[in-house]
C-alpha cells in the first residue's frame, strides 16, 4: 500500500512541477505558477493517472478489510471468545499461544 501512494503521490508531484514548469517558461511568475500548477494538477491527474487511482484504491480497500478483521478479532479476544488463528483453525479460549507449551513451564 505504501508503494502506491508513494507512486500517486509523486506523479502528481510530477504535473505540479511540469505545469509550473511550463508557466515559468512562459514568464508567470514562480508563485503564480506553483499556485497555478496546483490547481490545474488535481483534475488532471484524475484524469491522466486514473490507473494509479485505481491501484491505490484497491489497496486502500484491503488493507481496511484486513485491519476490520483484526480488529474484530482483537474484540472477540477481549470479550473471552475464542479467536481463531489464521494459520490453525481456532485458538485455545484464554491462551494467547493456542494452548502450546512453553519452554521453562510444567503442566
């Protein structure tokens, strides 16, 4: 998720800069044109990097799906219900570990 926000973030870094770029060029003052640039990099990048837009949505989506998981899991945990591990099935009630002997410790 970081490397697509990452990425949107600097193409749209990237028009400001070639918009204001442009404008200096054309003898607009740098403020003007950074101000400028701004204002004209927001629908354009909606429009010229719309699969990037896409990309950090869907990553954006699973990474809320994934954090509602643990959080209603973590939640089960505090109300004393058994969670289940995502790698054996469901976890011993109470024991954080699924129940498995700890070096050090006797039964």
């Amino acid at each position: 998720m970081i490397a697509a926000i990452a990425l949107y973030a600097l193409a749209r870094i990237g028009v400001v800069a070639v918009v204001a770029g442009l404008l200096v060029v054309a003898g607009v003052p740098l403020a003007v044109a950074v101000l400028v640039g701004l204002i004209v990099a927001l629908p354009l990048s909606m429009v010229l990097f719309r699969g990037l837009r896409t990309r950090l949505d869907t990553a954006l989506r699973q990474a809320t799906a994934r954090r509602s998981v643990e959080r209603d899991a973590l939640r089960a945990g505090l109300r004393g219900e058994a969670v289940p591990d995502e790698e054996s099935g469901d976890r011993a009630q109470g024991e954080p570990d699924g129940g498995q002997d700890r070096p050090g410790e006797q039964q």
